[in-house]
C-alpha cells in the first residue's frame, strides 16, 4: 500500500479545483458530467493512486467533497462516503497505459458532433493545423488521427476498447457520442492537451461545413 502524506493530497485536490474553476467557466462541464483526476505520487510495481472528482457534484461550485482519493482498481483509499466518477476505469487504464500525471475528460458539443461524424472510422482526421504542435508533434503538414472508441453504458465493457485504441503518440481518445479524455505528464500539460483538441474537433467541424 503506498502511503501519501496529507501535502501530497492537498495538494493534487488544490490543482482539480483549480483546473474545475476554470473549465467550468467555459461550460465544459454541463448537467454535471465530466471528471477530474491527477496521480498522486508514483507508480510502484504497477500501484498508484489518484485524485478524482466525485460523481454527481456541480463542478461550478467548490464543497468539500469535491473529491477523494482511489487506487489503481478505482477503489477508494479513505474511509469515505463520496463514489468517485462512474468512469473511474477509463482513468485507471489510462494511467496503466501511458504513466501520466492527470487526465481530463469533457463533454462539448463540437467533441460530440465529430466524434459521430467520424465514429464508424475510427479516429478524427486533422490535417496541417498548427495546434497539432501542442502534442509535440513538428514536422510540416502534420497529420493526426485522434482515436474514437464505442460508448456503452457498461463501463468496464469501454475499457479494453481503451486498451486497443489508445494510441501513445496522441495523448487522447474519444468516446463516441460522449466526451474526449485528454492527459498529460502533469495538469499544465493535460489542460494544454484538452484545449488543442477541443480547437480542433472546432476546427473540423468548421471546415466540414465549409467543404459542403
């Protein structure tokens, strides 16, 4: 069992609150969806532990049960009363796969639409747009393909189509009909990450409507 000291935790729910503030002001978060988690600590023979937002709050208002702490099978690590976030599992698999320091999953419109527009494809086309520098990625003319994977409402059922899609390269996936996990090395890099892609599903979206 790893164990965190009480500044560890403080401070992973300070950056959650930090980074909920300021997606709720862009209406990132509609009828409560959405979640939050950034790792706390490292990773040790393959255990660690995670800060996520809990299910069912109103991110646009701070409480002090906003968040809690879970481990690498999502379970709580405290004595607690919150459920952490119905998709708890998507996080775990993501942190297993790519050894990252947060994810971030929203729901926008613009992440929906192209996200059916292109669901039976598999992935989201971009093509020579510049902020497809944000994930690291510099030769001229960049293409892209931002995996899209099956939505269910049975959970555990989405994850290995996580493990199968997820591409390392791309530090992103989307859930068909339902929102985009973006995720970083830290919350900088996560939230960067986010609003690059949520440029481009724009951008995409635009573009179709031009091209037509």
């Amino acid at each position: 069992m790893i164990t965190l000291s009480a500044e560890q935790k403080q401070h992973a729910f300070q950056q959650l609150r930090s980074i909920k503030e300021q997606f709720a002001a862009r209406h990132w978060f509609p009828g409560t969806s959405g979640n939050l988690s950034v790792r706390v600590g490292d990773i040790t023979d393959g255990q660690f532990q995670f800060a996520i937002t809990a299910s069912g709050k109103d991110k646009s208002v701070h409480t002090p049960e906003d968040y809690l702490l879970v481990d690498e099978n999502g379970v709580p690590t405290d004595a607690t009363s919150l459920k952490p976030s119905a998709e708890t599992l998507i996080h775990c698999e993501i942190y297993r796969l790519t050894g990252c320091g947060a994810i971030f999953h929203v729901h926008t419109v613009f992440n929906n639409i192209v996200s059916e527009v292109y669901g039976d494809q598999g992935f989201v086309p971009v093509k020579a747009v510049e902020l497809i520098k944000a994930f690291n990625i510099w030769e001229e003319n960049a293409r892209i393909e931002i995996p899209i994977v099956p939505n269910y409402a049975h959970i555990p059922s989405i994850v290995p189509e996580v493990t199968k899609s997820l591409n390392p390269s791309i530090p992103g996936i989307v859930l068909r009909n339902h929102g985009i996990y973006a995720w970083g090395a830290n919350s900088f890099e996560a939230k960067r990450h986010l609003e690059a892609f949520e440029f481009l599903f724009e951008y995409v979206y635009r573009m179709d409507l031009l091209r037509r």
